[in-house]
C-alpha cells in the first residue's frame, strides 16, 4: 500500500515490485493499484503474510488498524519511527526479504470503549483532546477503578511501548521498551507541576471521565479515528488480545531509537 496522492510513493513501489520474485503471489491495495492498472482490494480485505506500507507513520497505522498482516513500513516522510527502512536502503531491504533475512516483532496494542462500545484498537496511543483551542479542561483518571488523579490540562494521552515513542514522548512520557507490556498516562500542557505521566500495568484497566459541564473533547485512535464526547462521557482503555506486527530487519529496539529518536534530535 502507499500513502495517498503520493507520486513519489509509487515510484518506489513500483521499483519494489520489479524486484519481487514472479513466483510471488502479489495483492495491491486500491490506492496502489491505481498506480498500476491492475485490480486491488480494499484495505479491510486485505490479507497478507508481508504488508509493504510506502509513505509515514501514518501510513503504517493505517495498515495496521485495516488490515491483517506484519507491516514493513518504508519512510518517505521525516522522522517515520514504524517505518523500518529508509528510501536510500529500499533495494538492499527487499532482497534481505526475499531471502528471507528477517524476523516479525510483535507488540502490544489497545482496547478502547466508549461509554460501554468498543471502537477500534490502537497500536500507538489514544489521545483525548480539548474540542477548542485554548480551552483547558478537567480530567479525571482512574485506574482499575481507584482514583488516581484529577488534572487540568489540554489533553491526556495513553500510549502503548511502541506507541511511547511518539506524542506521548513528545508530552514529556518516558521510553518503554516494546518487549514490555505497560500503558504509559500523560498530559498535554497541564496546568500545574503536580502531574507526571504514569506508567500502568498490562493487567489494569484506565478510566477517563470529564468534571464539569460543557466540556467538549475529542477521542482520537492513532491520529486517524476521531470520536466526540462531552461531560459524563467516559473513555476505558485497556490492554488487547490482539498485537501488531512488524517486519524487522534490525538487531535491537535500542538500534532503531539510536537511530530514529537521538540522532534526529541531533541533526
């Protein structure tokens, strides 16, 4: 699959599939297909033992809430922390896969109800957000049903390992590694110095509520499902069944924030 609108993407895509073997069986999604002439599928329908994902972590996230399969994500936007090739190793990378020269890391994902109805999991983290600039608003948080804080902030996020290394880390959250399974609580401009990100076992369930009335936010999956809610609504996260799948050519988690988080906080 590739990210939207992208021509640079399909070049790329296109390069990928000349060196594929014939023998393999290939399946495009709708948008790569166009590029192609050739049928696709839909995302939803799409089944596969490697999903090639062209484009940024977006891109990725989409694949991995659509459909079913491990993920190799190749970056073509800036910091791309999922994607595990760069566009200078496009080439080397697919022949390390065709002979078979890499491993799938399986990582944890979230669970996430509204008011009792579950919506779509999340491999990154769901953020719940002010509805409106500059209106800061009261958040609640419990977890496994013991009250843990009360905080005036922006928003608050609750992020997986994976997902620890995005907004949630930009908000100030700690790294935690993937091989462990954790939910990490924090906060987007809190009001106060008193609130700290929290990291919450596999085994709890997180509870959000919003104090007072009138207080629009919005629930967001992955930075690409947006859901609304208003004072008594109340969000639950917790710990899914199901992993993500990525397809990794590396030796270590701690190669890739070597190489993605400090050295472009370097550069």
């Amino acid at each position: 699959m590739v990210r939207k609108d992208c021509k640079r993407c399909s070049n790329v895509m296109k390069r990928i599939v000349d060196i594929l073997p014939n023998e393999w069986e290939k399946i495009y999604e709708s948008e790569a297909s166009k590029y192609l002439n050739t049928k696709g599928r839909d995302l939803e329908k799409l089944d596969a033992d490697i999903i090639i994902a062209i484009g940024g972590d977006g891109t990725a996230l989409r694949a991995l809430q659509l459909a079913r399969g491990p993920i190799l994500g190749i970056n073509m936007g800036s910091l791309g922390f999922l994607n595990e090739v760069e566009i200078g190793d496009v080439e080397s990378s697919i022949y390390r896969i065709i002979r078979g020269e890499y491993s799938i890391e399986k990582t944890m994902k979230l669970s996430v109800r509204i008011n009792g109805v579950e919506v779509e999991e999340c491999t990154n983290e769901v953020v719940i957000h002010t509805a409106k600039i500059s209106k800061i608003r009261k958040f609640k948080i419990y977890v496994s049903d013991h009250f843990v804080d009360g905080t005036n902030a922006d928003g608050v996020i609750i992020a997986t390992p994976i997902g620890s290394t995005s907004y949630s880390y930009s908000a100030g959250g700690p790294l935690v590694m993937p091989s462990m399974d954790a939910m990490v609580i924090s906060y987007l401009a809190p009001f106060g110095t008193r609130a700290r990100p929290i990291v919450a076992s596999p085994a709890e369930t997180i509870k959000i509520k919003l104090v007072g009335k009138d207080q629009q936010c919005t629930v967001i999956l992955d930075g690409q499902v947006e859901y609304p809610i208003n004072s008594s609504d109340i969000v639950e996260i917790g710990v899914s069944k199901h992993r993500a799948q990525f397809v990794t050519l590396r030796q270590s988690f701690y190669e890739r924030i070597r190489e993605k988080l400090i050295k472009y906080v370097v550069n």
